[in-house]
C-alpha cells in the first residue's frame, strides 16, 4: 500500500509540476517574468528530490565561488575537472541538489531563459552552471550555459556596432569579471571548453541512458565551435578490414564523396582496389582528356565498369580505346543512353588495336547505344575469347551479323533486341545455325524484332546442348517461302532436358509451336503432335522431360492438351514449376496463310480449373492469365465481366503469393474482381492493366493498401514480375 500511495504522490506531484510549467510559459511569452519566475520556484519545490517538500536552499546570488570553480575547472587539462565539481558541494560549503527527473531539468531550463529575458545574464549564467551541477551527464546545462554565454557575446558585438552597448550586457560582463576573471576573449574560451566537458561527460563513459534532443543541440554547439571531439571520425578504432568493408557497401558516388571526408578516409579508399572494383557513373559528365587518363591511371584494379548516361560523358573513338585499354583488369563494361542522338558516332577504335592486343571482357552490355557494325564486330573479336554475357538493346544497325561474323566459344547468354521505331522487322533477318555457329556453349538467349525465314531444303540448326533459358521478344514474326500450307521444321536448336526457363511473348502462336513441339530426329526435324490434321503418327516420347523447368510464360494460345502433354510431366507435377503464364484466346495472334498451326477450341478454356487440370503444382508462386472473360466470348458493349471462375482456380495453389490477370474486354465488373483479387487470403501482389486512373484505381489503391497488397499496373506489351535476365 505504501509503494502503491508513493507511486501515486509522484505522478500527482509531476502533474503539478507541468501545470506550473504551462503557466510559466503563458506568462513568459506575455513578459510576465515575476509570475513565471514565482511558478517556477514553486515548481521546482514540487520535484521528488526534496524529499521534505519545503522550500529549497538557493545559492546566494552574491556568492562567486559557484563561477569560479567551473573556471578554474575549466582551465585545467583534466577533462574530467569539470564533471568532479559537479559533482562536490560548492567552495562555500552549499551542497546543491542532485536529480536526474527530466521535469526538474526542463523547469530550472525555464529558469535560465526567464533571468536571460530579464537581462539578468549573469545569474542566468550561474543558473545554467546549477543546472550542470543537478545532473551532470545531461547534455541540458552545458547547452543552456554555453547558450547564455554566446547571447551575451553576440549583444555586446552588435552593441559596439551599433555604438551603443545595453546597460545590462557592460552590468553582467563586468560582474563575470570581476568574480571569475574572464575578459570577452577568456570567455568564449570558457565557453568552448564547457562545451568540450559536455560531450566528455555525456558520453558513454559516465552515461548509460538513451540520449536525448539536449545531446543534438550540444553537438551542433561542438560542430558550429568546431571542437576536435565533434569531428572525431567513428571509423577510426575501427580495424582497416572492417572499415573497408563497410565501405564495400556504398555506391561509386558515396565512395566519391568519402574522398573529402578525412585524410584517412582519403587514403584508405584512394589505395582499396576492392573498393574500386565495381565502379558505377550515374551522373557522367566529360572529364576533360587529362582528367580522364589521371583517372584511368589511378583505377587500374576497375572490373566492372557502368556509364548509365553516355551521352554526356563525350564517347569518342580514342576515349573508347582509352578506356578499354587503360584498365587492365576490365571485365565488365556497361554503356547506356536514353539520348542516342546525342552520342558520336564510333566507326572503330582510335588507334586500331594491334593484333596481339586483346580484351578480357566477360561482360559487355550496350543499351541504346547506336553501335556500328565495324565497330560491334571489332569488339567482339577483341573479347572473342573471354566473353561470357553480351546484351546489345537497340544499338541500331544489323547487330546479328556481328554476332555471326565472330566465334565466341564461352558465350554463356545473349541478349539481342533489335526493335527500333522506324524499323521493320524483316530489316532484321535472323539466320539461327550461323548464330549456333558463333555460339556453341550458350545456356540463355532473349531476341526480339527479327524475322524468322524459312524456305525448302534450309538445314535445321544443331547445338545449344547446354540451353536453360530461351525468351522470344514481342516483336517477333516468321514468315515461309512454300506454295502450300505446311507446319515448319524446327527454326531453333531442339530444347533439352536442361531448360529452366521458357518464356513467348510474341504473339504469333507459329513461332511457339515451332519451338515447344518440333523435335529432332536424327538430323531432321519433325512434329510429333497432331496427326489427324498432318496426317503423322503421334510420337510423345520424343518431347523433352523438362524436370528442371521453374519458369513457363506464353503470351499467345497453345492448345492446353497439347501444352499438358509437354508440362503435365514432369514439370507441373513432380517438377519444380513455380511461375506459370498462360492464354487462353487467339484473336490477336498473327496468322499466316501458308503457315499452319493448330487453334484453340473456345468451349475448352471457359473454365481454367478444367481445361489446365493438369496443372497440379504444389509450388506453383504465380500464376498469370491473358485474353480471358468468362461471361461471353464475343465482346459487347456494357457486358459484365466474370472473373469468378479464375478465383476458384486460386484454390487450387496452396504456395501462390503474386497474380497476373490481362482480361480481353474486362468491361463492369472489373472493379469486383480486382478487390475480391486483393481479399484473397494468399494473393500479395497483383500485376494487371485494367486499372490505372480515377475513382476505381484510387479505391483499389487504398484497399491494397489496407490489405498490405502490392497492386501494379504495368500495361500488357512491357516485362514484370519474375522476369528476363537484364539486371544492371
């Protein structure tokens, strides 16, 4: 009972306590300073350290030996001087109280600015050095002493500018020296060294508790007086293996501005080639040619190297050579440009490279880039033997011809786009067994914005044995020189058991079916599926066993028994196929007259849970659907979408955490399905395009939002979620 009354009292007493703050302040701001200073003391007479709750004893204002004790500590080399007289009653034998409630500090605060507002400087002086003396590991007196002590510097200052010093000001710097001996000059000095003593006493070294706004404006105190312990370096205990990993974390433009921290910093980072060996332009600007070959000349352990905006960054024939030959130790090169038309032309490295001369690039990925062929083709013999990674993104010209005039035996992925506005696709003619040819060992291709061509007695390509990954770009066609319909020998290398990813964008279903379902036999390439039509006997064993497949994405219709046939077994059922992308209607898709391929049957694809039945992966993590609408096949105008039907096939994937959902013609109705998308216990994000503007998208926002639900709109034609391999 007693604990519990004791708790009680203080609670009680502390809720006094700021009601007479609150009043001290109202009174303060209207110059009330004798009621304010009334309702402090009564205040301060309220705190749980005066045990008895009379009246505290006050040191006398008269008395100099309270200022001159932190002087004389002041002077001292003891940095712990200061805190000792703190802590020891006063020459005069007063002991002042000791607290460390937070609400006793924050009145005797008040204190001090009530006397500074009165002009009454010197006691507010002596009471922000009482306030030291209450608790000395508070950051709280030494900020409102030091605080008090620039104010009245500052109006002596602008006094004498004036010509005309406050009477008060001269009455206060007079009483301070007299009682301690300080001129103006000794006092800033004091003050400086009183600042120094806080951060010493505040620290770790006498203080355990957390730190609080008192201990920013002490610092900030530290850096304007520009003290040696505020600009302490808090790597320097730090072991150079460790300082040099944290740094290992930090961007090229955060490592730059490191330079200029410290001589230290300036020397450790200068000398780290681990540092440097991953280097990052995100802003270029030209260097100026000196600039630039110092540099080179100081960065000789660069490995990688990415200029995301080369246009600024003045490319020419001799910086090129500059640069691939001025880094010795260059493996991966990275150049990108939003703004093509902005860059010099390159038609081949100045000087030419001589024949023994060779890169060892592994990597080289240009994005928007317009490289000529000479010197795409100069490149690529230069690294011919290294070269593991190429992405050429839209660098103009016929990039698959440089491709197919060198060997690169090591060439592990490669990435060609070659779609360009202005550009037609048959400008850019694909001939597949050249490109096997110059690409034995590749594991992963994307292409986009060829053409595939096809005419009788063309060979179909051999190789690619060790395939994981095959993309084909939107913007893919094939065409066919025969005088009748017929179904295209297989166009690609046939698929092995390897393959991890699969992923059709094209909409022409041709290019898809030439590619799942012509296989190999013996050096002629034939199709095993649908006899009735071609009139060949059906041959499933010959379709690869992809037990390795983790990713299958088609943007155009396939026959989903045909497509079981291929990833029922092993891939959907025993595999590890985690992301699944199918679609379900053939209206966009691009046909050809004399090209054959099979079409899908509407009535079987109203119900996914029925027409993939044998899709029965427990793994699978997305699942992504294209051209569906369930209430009618053919659009009308106002019809109300259904999208119930994809909702009860959800069920049916205990892993599922991300959808894809691209309704043809979603109509009314769509706003329902998103949200009962966003409800669903399992779904965390959506990828879809129907919504992305007004009243609907705001709703569904905040909904998801809500619902901790990533929504996204990404429109049909651009690449999301688990994804190609261009991770720059």
């Amino acid at each position: 009972m007693d604990e519990t009354a004791g708790a009680a009292d203080v609670s009680q007493s502390e809720q006094t306590m700021e009601s007479l703050l609150n009043q001290a302040r109202a009174s303060l701001s209207k110059k009330q300073i004798k009621l304010a200073l009334s309702d402090i003391l009564a205040a301060i007479d309220l705190c749980g350290c005066n045990k008895s709750n009379t009246k505290q004893a006050r040191h006398g204002k008269d008395k100099s030996c309270h200022l001159k004790q932190f002087v004389n500590a002041a002077r001292s080399k003891d940095p712990d001087a200061i805190y000792d007289v703190a802590k020891t009653p006063c020459s005069c034998g007063f002991a002042w109280p000791s607290c460390s409630s937070p609400k006793h500090l924050e009145v005797v605060d008040l204190l001090t600015e009530c006397l500074e507002t009165d002009g009454h400087y010197a006691s507010a002086l002596a009471t922000g050095l009482g306030l030291v003396r209450l608790r000395p590991t508070s950051a709280a007196g030494y900020c409102r002493a030091a605080k008090t002590i620039r104010l009245l510097l500052k109006l002596e200052k602008d006094g004498k500018k004036a010509k005309r010093v406050d009477a008060k000001v001269e009455r206060a710097l007079k009483a301070i020296g007299k009682d301690a001996g300080l001129t103006n000059a000794r006092l800033y000095a004091f003050m400086k060294r009183l600042v120094q003593a806080g951060l010493n006493n505040t620290s770790e070294k006498y203080r355990a508790d957390a730190h609080d706004e008192y201990d920013q404006i002490l610092l900030r105190m530290a850096h304007s007086l520009k003290l040696q312990d505020s600009l302490r370096d808090p790597a320097a205990k730090l072991p150079l293996e460790l300082l040099r990993e944290i740094f290992s974390y930090l961007g090229t433009a955060d490592v730059i501005r490191s330079l200029r921290v410290s001589k230290k910093w300036n020397r450790i980072i200068k000398h780290d080639t681990l540092l440097w060996g991953q280097v990052r332009l995100t802003q270029p600007r030209n260097p100026g040619h000196r600039v630039f070959a110092t540099w080179l000349r100081g960065h000789q352990g660069v490995r990688s190297l990415v200029i995301d905006e080369v246009s600024d960054f003045g490319l020419s024939a001799k910086r090129l050579y500059m640069l691939l030959f001025g880094l010795p130790s260059l493996q991966r090169l990275v150049i990108k440009t939003a703004a093509p038309h902005r860059c010099d032309s390159i038609q081949a490295l100045d000087p030419a490279p001589g024949p023994r001369q060779r890169l060892g690039l592994t990597q080289l990925s240009l994005d928007g880039y317009l490289a000529p062929n000479s010197l795409m083709i100069q490149l690529l013999e230069l690294s011919s033997q290294t070269l593991e990674i190429l992405d050429l993104i839209k660098t103009g010209g016929k990039p698959e011809r440089a491709i197919e005039a060198v060997r690169m035996p090591k060439l592990r992925r490669l990435q060609v786009n070659a779609e360009m506005t202005g550009r037609r696709i048959e400008d850019h003619l694909l001939r597949v067994p050249e490109m096997v040819a110059s690409t034995p060992s590749l594991e992963a291709f994307y292409l986009n914005g060829f053409l595939l061509s096809w005419s009788p007695g063309q060979p179909s390509p051999q190789g690619w044995p060790l395939l994981t990954h095959a993309a084909f770009g939107a913007a893919m066609d094939i065409s066919a020189d025969t005088p009748t319909t017929t179904l295209l020998p297989r166009l690609f290398p046939p698929m092995t058991d390897r393959m991890e990813k699969i992923e059709i964008l094209a909409l022409n279903p041709v290019i898809a079916h030439n590619y799942l379902f012509t296989v190999m036999d013996g050096a002629e390439a034939r199709h095993p599926l649908h006899s009735k039509e071609m009139g060949w006997e059906f041959d499933e064993d010959a379709l690869p066993k992809l037990t390795n497949l983790d990713l299958f994405r088609s943007r155009c219709a396939l026959d989903p028994d045909l497509l079981g046939r291929l990833l029922a077994v092993p891939a959907a059922s025993e595999g590890g196929l985690s992301v699944l992308e199918l679609a379900i209607e053939q209206q966009y898709a691009i046909r050809h007259p004399g090209l054959w391929c099979p079409a899908v049957p509407h009535e079987s694809i109203g119900v996914p849970e029925e027409a993939f039945a044998w899709v029965e992966s427990k793994k699978i993590q997305h699942l992504g659907l294209y051209f569906f609408n369930y209430h009618r096949f053919s659009f009308q105008y106002g019809q109300r979408f259904d999208g119930q039907p994809f909702l009860n096939w959800l069920d049916n994937f205990p892993a599922l955490g991300s959808v894809a959902v691209y309704p043809d013609y979603p109509g009314e109705g769509m706003m329902g399905f998103i949200g009962k998308l966003i409800l669903h216990p399992r779904v965390r994000t959506i990828f879809q395009d129907s919504l992305r503007t007004g009243y609907e998208w705001d709703e569904a926002s905040l909904l998801a939002m809500r619902e901790k639900v990533d929504l996204f709109h990404c429109d049909f034609g651009l690449p999301y979620g688990p994804s190609l391999f261009k991770n720059w």
